[in-house]
C-alpha cells in the first residue's frame, strides 16, 4: 500500500474531522475539536502534527502538542480500510522525530480502556502502561462536551 505521512495543515481540517467520525468509539469534544480548536493546536505546535495520504485522501493523523518539556499524541487513527499496513507507526515514528528535534524527551497518550484496538497497538510498539498515576481532569468549560462515535 503507498501512502505518505506530511505536515497536518489548517485547511486539511475537513477531511481529519470526517475521518475521526469514522473511527468506531473515538471521543471528540465539542469545543477542542472544533476548526478553531484544532487550529489553535496546530498553531502553537507549528509543524509537528501529522497525517497520512492514500489514494489522494487523508486516511490517518496524529494532533501533536507539548509544553516544552513532554508532549502529547492526541486523536491517534488510522481508517479501518487502511490498516495493518504500517501507517500507524509510521505516523508516530515521524511525530517523534519531530519532537526529538524540538529536544522533548517524553510523550504521553490516553487511550481508552475499552480501546482494546488502540491499547494493543501501543503496547506492541513498546509504550508504557502506567499504574503509578492518576489521572485528573477539571472541566474549566462544561460548554466542551465529549461525544464518542458508535
């Protein structure tokens, strides 16, 4: 299968949200994931997001962010025809470098408990589990809704 893995842009936007809505159990909020979310991320991590092309459209991406000093790998998919081919490492491969480069030395995701899928992926590509933490959240805008795809 050819594909490519590029730069995620601001006006791919359309096409990355049409994908997430594919994506069986996926979660995406209201407000983050919205064109003006999405941009604001790719705006203040310029050049680290990426996505994979095949057959002239868009069938995998990660959103990338970091704080200077650990980054975060958000919406990690690939599109369900498309997998078992390579993209998903080669997306994360590519998305690490770039973060090497930026001098971040950690990465951390969530994935899903129920995401036995995703959960699979990361664990055979040698990431870390972690039990020594917890996780918390603090809703600062109740207006952010999560909504997950069936």
């Amino acid at each position: 299968m050819n594909y490519t893995i590029r730069t995620m842009e601001e006006n791919d936007y359309d096409e990355v949200y049409k994908l997430w809505t594919t994506i069986h159990g996926f979660a995406m909020r209201s407000l983050d994931d919205s064109r003006e979310g999405v941009t604001r991320v790719l705006k203040r991590n310029p050049g680290l997001s990426v996505i994979a092309v095949s057959d002239n459209k868009i069938v995998g991406s990660i959103l990338v962010g970091h704080d200077g000093r650990r980054a975060c790998f958000y919406h990690v998919c690939v599109h369900e025809d498309y997998r078992k081919h390579g993209i998903g490492k080669a997306m994360a491969s590519e998305a690490m470098l770039r973060l090497k480069e930026e001098g971040i030395n950690k990465i951390q995701l969530v994935a899903f408990k129920e995401n036995k899928l995703g959960n699979g992926f990361w664990q055979a590509e040698q990431w870390i589990m972690r039990d020594d933490l917890n996780v918390y959240d603090f809703v600062l805008n109740e207006e952010n809704i999560t909504a997950f795809n069936k």
